[in-house]
C-alpha cells in the first residue's frame, strides 16, 4: 500500500475535530439540529485551515443514514463512499479548472436529476474565485432558488473576487488561521499517535513554519520526519528549516544592550558561517524583539505568544534588562535594515554596523532627566542656587541610570563644585517639597512694560536702564485718531481699510485728511476710484461726525513719507524677533545648554507676546 501523506491521513471526519474553527463547528451542528439548513453554504479563510473538510464533513452529516446527534456516523454507505471521494450525489469541483460558462451550464441541467440514493445531491466547489464572470453569472438563478434537494458549498481563499450578488445568496463563514499553541497540541497527538520522538521546540518551530496553516504544518512534519526518521532533535529541525538557532538571536540582544559590540561582531560573523541568510537573520531578530515587547505588556503571554520551555523564563530576562523606549528604538532599526537588506550589496557590512550602532547607543533618558543634568551642570559650574523651571513640578525619582550618570558627574567635578552640586539638589528637593505659599515667587529680569490705550505705533517695550534715553515719536506717527479711524473703516468697509493701513497719513486737520501712497501702487489705483472715494468719505463723515474731505494723492519720494500702519507692525516684529534672539543668546543656561550638546538655536517661540 502507497504512503500516504500525515495532512490527508489526519483529516478531520468529525466538526470536533476541526481545529481552531469551534465558531464554524457550533453554527453547522447548531443548523443540524434545528433543521435551518441553508442551501448555499460559502467557506473563506487561508489556506490549510479546514475549508475542504469542513464542506465533506457537512455533506456527510446532511446524507448521513445513521446520523447520531450531529455528526455523522463515518460508518454507513454513504459516509464511507464520502470520506473516499466516491459518491455520485456529493460532487466537487476544481474552480480553478472549471470555470467556464459551458462548465456552469453542464452542472446546472444536473441539478433536475434526483440524488442516487442520498438525500441530498451537493456539489462542492473549490477554488470558486476562480469562476469567471459569465460562469458566476449563469449560476445566479439556480443559486437562489435551486431545487429542495440541491446544497451548493464553496470554498476559497479570495472572497474579495466573488461578485456581490453570489455572496448576498450564500452563508458566509470565515475560518482563522489557526494558533500556534493549537496546532503545536495538535501536532503532539499526531506525533505521539505516530510514535515520533520530537521536542515541544521542535514542534514550534514546525507550527510557526506553517504560518497558522495545519496542513503546511503537517506537511513540514512530514518533510522533518522523513529526514530524521522517528527520532528528530531541534538541531536537526533548525538546518533543515534553515532558521537560526535561538541561542545566536538572544545572545546578540544581550550584547545589544550590554554594549558589547565584539560579542555582537562575532554572533554575525558565526550567522554567515552556517550560511543563513541575513535578511531572514534580521527578520528572526524582529520577531523575537516583538515577542520581547509583548511579554512586558501581555497579561499572559506565554500562553498569547506560543512560548514553551526556556523561551519565556530567556524572554522575560531580556525585557528586563532595559526599557520599553530601548527596545522600540531597536525594533524600528531592525525593521529598517530588513527593508535596505532586499537591494543591498552589502548584507553583512550593513546587519554588522547596525548592531553596532545598537549596541553603541546609550540608554534612552527622558527629555526631563536631561534638563535637571543641565540644571546641576550649570550650578556646580556657577556656584549659585537655582530655582526650578515651574514650582508645580515634581522632580521623578531618579532611574539607576541616572544615578549612575550623576556619581560619575559628580567624581568627575572638583570637590568643592561637587559639594555645591549636592547642596543645590538637597536645596532643590526642599524647594519642591515645600507648600507653593512657601516658596518665593519668580521675578523676571527685565520687566515689560504695557500702556493700555497706546497709540497704534507704541509697542511693548522691555523697561529701559537708568540713563538711557527714549526718543519721543512722531507726532504724525503718534496720532491715535487716525488708528482709530482705520479700525473703523475695517469695520464698516473691510476693503478701505486694508487699503488705508498700507498709506502715510500727510496730515490730520479736521476737515481735511492727506494720505499718501506709492506711485504706482495698487492701494493708490484703488482709492483713485471715484464710488471708493465716495464711500471713503462717507466713512470719514460717520466716524469724526463732520464733513470730512479725504484726499489722496501719490508719494513724490518714499523716504520723507511717515510709517504706514503696515510698515510700522513689520518694523515692530522684525525689532521684537532680533530682541528675543539676543535675550536668549545671552541667557546663562542656553549659553550653557548650547555648550554641552554642541547644539545650534533654529528657532526662538515667545511664550507671551506681550514680552519683549
């Protein structure tokens, strides 16, 4: 007698011994028992998750003879001719071979004939993504009104391809791919059954293969068992799968995170030894970076993960020795690489400096340690006392790296900058502890000064020193009814106004209004207009509540013309910008921020605009 195969000779013949798919067992054995079969049945998922079977074993049960609760009896004649592949009223189909209209057409004038001797005659067919548009097309009539004992099961891997009004008339099930712990249970029975000696690693390594597939797991098994005979070692299975050893990828995330680059140079060098290739290295790397990631977050992850033996204990060692932020950091450095891997030249020079540069890179500190590592630097340097940045701040309890990081500061400094360092710290947890009502305010160096009602070229200055002189403004300049005016008109006619504040005002002598703009100037040619004259001087009259004559007229030389409003605003930021500049280059602690990051100021954000 021919071998046959482990997939086919443990093929489901029960809905309890589909695995993974309860969800798809219950609702056929539920319709089984209260008789609302359906007469088109439609089965989707991946491959190798029982599709194929499921339909057998639910045309055994609707033909069954001796039918006993739900399942069938895989004992009468009809069971048995079923389970063989030999009945003429339960037909299947290859979709993929026969997926013309003719086809279609030959299977529809089968469906008057009545079953052998069955009691139903069902056609099951796979691959039905296959069928092309004018095959689905003249099954569309049958398939909604097929005759009483006729059942249509499909099966495919692409419900997306199937037209909408075939699935509007089928019952859709989706099956799963099917867990790892789940196929690992069932591989062990088969194997136990089978009386193959295999690890529960091994077993893994086979199930994780199969990518949730039992059929491409048994088919692996298959493979192992016929290298190895009944006797198979995890060595065995890592070479002829061609995966990594797990010793190699754990070792080379602990010299990561240890910084031990030659530890991490000699894992690679080994990894082209044994010729794997580093593209599937670095792909091994990331699973089991993410499966190191998952143990800190999942509620039970050996369970969620699949881990068995040493893994989890190996696993959990690893998630403790460095932080969530370390590990993501990696992660996404690996990821990268497996993506330059596929064009590269260069596979080992490029895994070789990444991991180098992973194992070079220091912890992950929060923005928060860093400015209280500035903050001690810049007081042992200085000698001075400094108050925290926002006295509803808590200082964070230290991590041992940064304690760390401060003893060897600390060592590192003169003793008498140490000594004050430690004062200032004492000084600062003090201060944090302390009532807010005890803690003295925070004055700021030059203070600004803000007049209400101002005219519209004042602008908030920063308090001058003793001595130093403040020219008095324009009185053209100066005028705050011409800014009123202006406003005004924006909010009467939004129009004149913009146009306004781009002109130099000449002269304000009630009734009389000169304003000047450019030769030239699109405002100019706008107020030339005689209706925006007319509705100017309507403004004019409304607001200073007399007759108002408003000319306008072309400027003869720019630089003897006043400020516009415009012109004085941009004036005023431009100042305003160099200001903060120079206050923040001149500040001690970005002096000294800059000084230790070697760092560059791109951009200055005020935090009031009132200031400066």
């Amino acid at each position: 007698m021919s071998y046959l195969v482990l997939a086919r000779k443990w093929r489901p013949q029960f809905f309890a011994d589909l695995v993974g798919q309860e969800h798809v067992s219950r609702t056929l054995a539920n319709s089984m028992v209260s008789g609302r079969i359906h007469h088109a049945f439609l089965f989707t998922g991946a491959r190798g998750v029982g599709k194929t079977s499921a339909a057998r074993i639910l045309a055994k049960a609707l033909n069954c003879e001796r039918q006993e609760d739900t399942e069938p009896c895989n004992k009468c004649d009809s069971c048995v001719e079923i389970t063989a592949g030999k009945s003429v009223d339960v037909v299947e189909i290859d979709g993929a071979s026969n997926n013309g209209v003719d086809d279609m057409r030959e299977l529809r004038d089968t469906l008057r004939y009545l079953p052998a001797h069955s009691r139903y005659k069902i056609f099951i067919i796979d691959e039905v993504h296959m069928l092309s548009i004018s095959a689905f097309n003249a099954l569309l009539k049958t398939l909604e009104e097929p005759p009483q004992h006729v059942k249509f099961i499909f099966a495919t891997t692409e419900p997306h391809k199937i037209p909408v009004t075939i699935l509007s008339r089928c019952q859709r099930f989706d099956f799963r791919k099917i867990p790892a712990v789940k196929v690992v249970a069932q591989l062990r029975r088969i194997v136990d059954a089978e009386q193959i000696e295999i690890s529960e690693r091994s077993l893994a390594l086979i199930a994780q293969r199969g990518g949730g597939s039992m059929r491409d797991s048994l088919s692996t098994l298959d493979q192992v068992v016929a290298f190895c005979s009944t006797s198979v070692s995890d060595a065995d299975v890592q070479s002829l799968l061609g995966v990594v050893d797990q010793r190699l990828l754990f070792d080379v995330l602990e010299a990561c995170m240890q910084q031990r680059c030659s530890v991490v140079l000699e894992v690679v060098r080994k990894v082209d030894d044994l010729g794997h290739s580093f593209r599937q290295f670095s792909q091994e790397l990331i699973e089991v970076v993410r499966r190191v990631i998952l143990c800190a977050v999942l509620d039970n992850p050996q369970e969620e993960l699949g881990l068995f033996g040493d893994e989890f204990e190996t696993l959990s060692r690893l998630t403790e020795m460095a932080d969530q932020e370390d590990w993501q950091r990696l992660l996404s450095l690996l990821i990268k690489t497996e993506t330059q891997l596929a064009a590269s030249v260069y596979p080992r020079l490029l895994v070789e400096m990444v991991l180098v540069r992973a194992a070079s890179l220091p912890p992950s500190c929060d923005i928060s340690s860093l400015i209280n590592k500035v903050e001690l630097l810049e007081m042992a340097s200085a000698g001075q006392q400094l108050l925290p940045r926002r006295m509803s701040e808590q200082r964070q309890p230290a991590t041992q790296y940064e304690r760390n990081q401060n003893q060897n500061l600390s060592a590192n400094m003169p003793k008498a900058m140490a000594k004050n360092a430690e004062n200032c710290d004492q000084n600062l947890s003090d201060q944090t502890a302390a009532p807010a009502s005890a803690v003295a305010p925070v004055v700021e160096e030059n203070p600004v000064v803000i007049e209400r009602g101002a005219d519209y070229s004042a602008t908030a200055t920063l308090a001058p020193d003793v001595g130093t002189e403040v020219p008095a403004p324009s009185p053209v300049v100066a005028s705050k009814s011409w800014l009123e005016f202006v406003q005004y008109a924006k909010q009467q006619r939004p129009r004149i106004g913009s146009l306004l504040e781009h002109g130099s005002l000449m002269e304000l002598k009630l009734p009389l209004v000169r304003v000047a703009f450019e030769q030239g100037s699109f405002m100019l040619q706008q107020l030339s207009d005689a209706e925006t004259r007319e509705r100017l001087d309507v403004v004019a009259q409304q607001f200073f509540a007399q007759p108002v004559q408003v000319t306008v007229e072309a400027l003869r030389t720019i630089a003897e013309a006043p400020l516009s409003l415009a012109a004085a605003q941009e004036k005023r930021e431009s100042d305003r910008g160099r200001r903060l500049r120079e206050d923040a280059m001149s500040h001690p602690m970005v002096k000294k921020t800059l000084e230790i990051f070697s760092g560059e100021i791109e951009k200055i954000t005020p935090i009031d605009k009132g200031f400066v």
